[in-house]
C-alpha cells in the first residue's frame, strides 16, 4: 500500500465502481437475452445455464457492491482519524494485515 491510505483507498473504489459498472451491464444483457429468446435454459447444450450465470453475476455485484461499502468505511476512518486502529480493542492494525486487506476495521486477533 502507499504511504497515503486515503489514496489508495480511493484508488481501489473507482477500480470496485469501474466494475460494478461492467457487471451491471453484463446482468442486464444475461436478463434481456434471456428474454429475448426462448431456450431451454435447463438443458442448453452450451454449457451453464442463463440462470447460473446470472446468479454468478448478481453474486459478484453483492460482493463488489460490499467491497465498496468497505472502502467507503475505511476512507471515512481514514478522514476521522481511526483508520488502522481496531474497532474492537482499539489496538493497532499491523501495516501487513492492511497491506492485504486495506479496508480491515479489525486486527486479525479480533477478526476470528
């Protein structure tokens, strides 16, 4: 991670709202295709079904859309000053723990 977490923080949410974005629209053209046309959606002979990839899409969206709300927290810690602090004990997020995992409200003690 940089040395300005804020930054990077806000790096990694326009990369989230970036695909957010192409899911959003893969989701849409996976729900009118399938509109679209009348298949057997249960026995397509390409392989997965229209269903399973729109569920493993709306999947990603949940988590994206999670990933952004996490970021959102963290910049708000960052701007309020608590950022790497636990929100549990209070202690310090070690600097490897938010190396991996930027928007952690959490030492890894507390994490589990």
């Amino acid at each position: 991670m940089r040395t300005d977490p804020r930054r990077d923080l806000m790096d990694r949410r326009e990369k989230a709202q970036q695909l957010l974005a192409a899911l959003a629209r893969d989701f849409d053209e996976i729900v009118d295709a399938a509109q679209s046309v009348s298949t057997d959606d249960e026995h397509d002979p390409e392989g997965t079904t229209i269903a399973f990839e729109r569920a493993q899409v709306d999947a990603m969206l949940t988590r994206t859309r999670r990933q952004i709300d996490e970021l959102d927290q963290a910049i708000a810690r960052v701007d309020d000053g608590t950022y790497g602090v636990c929100r549990r004990c209070g202690r310090t997020i070690p600097a490897d723990r938010l190396h991996a995992r930027p928007a952690a409200s959490t030492c890894v003690g507390c994490a589990g």
